[in-house]
C-alpha cells in the first residue's frame, strides 16, 4: 500500500486521528505536546501517528491535508487544523462536544 493510501486509511478508519511529533505521553515539540494535552481533556480515545517514525507520512500529509505543519487534527474524516485551533477551540469550550460527537457515532 502506497503512503498516500495508508494516510487515507487511517483517517477513515479512527474517527479522530492525531498525526504528531511524538506521542501524547511522550511528546517531541511543544505544539504537539499542546494538541495532545487538549484533546486527552477531553476524555475519549484517540488515535495517533508519530510522524518522527514515519517520515513517508511526514512528507506526504502536508500535500494530501494542504496543510504545511504538524500537528494536524482530523475529525471525521475532516481535517480541522494545528495547534493553535485545537488550542482555541478546547479553550473556548468547543473540542470536546466535536469529539464527543464523533466518537458516539
């Protein structure tokens, strides 16, 4: 299976999928460690991928997402954003109802 095609598996198959620098109890940047942090507050099971250890993703997410950086936050199928939406969005009450949602279905 090509990168391309495991990144499309991934995201369909885990209603929220975190890709990282790391993992959420070990992360390697501060972004990610701060993603992370926000969506384990919100209580549900998540998925992640350490692009550290998988640079094939590393390079191929940003052309699929159209999104330059990590961490990238995807929901549903749907690419929400980096750190600094996740952040403002737990901070404004919003992320946990979305993965709450998501996670009900």
């Amino acid at each position: 299976m090509d990168t391309l095609e495991t990144i499309k598996q991934q995201i369909s198959e885990n209603a929220v999928i975190l890709y990282m620098k790391g993992s959420p109890n070990a992360p390697q940047c501060g972004f990610s460690m701060r993603a992370s942090q926000a969506l384990m507050a919100c209580g549900q099971r998540f998925a992640y991928v350490d692009i550290l250890a998988n640079p094939d993703i590393r390079s191929e997410l940003p052309k699929f997402a159209n999104w330059p950086t990590f961490p990238q936050l995807w929901v549903k199928g749907e690419l929400i954003g980096g750190c600094d939406i996740v952040t403002e969005m737990h901070e404004k009450g919003e992320l946990k109802p979305l993965i709450d949602a998501a996670v009900a279905e």
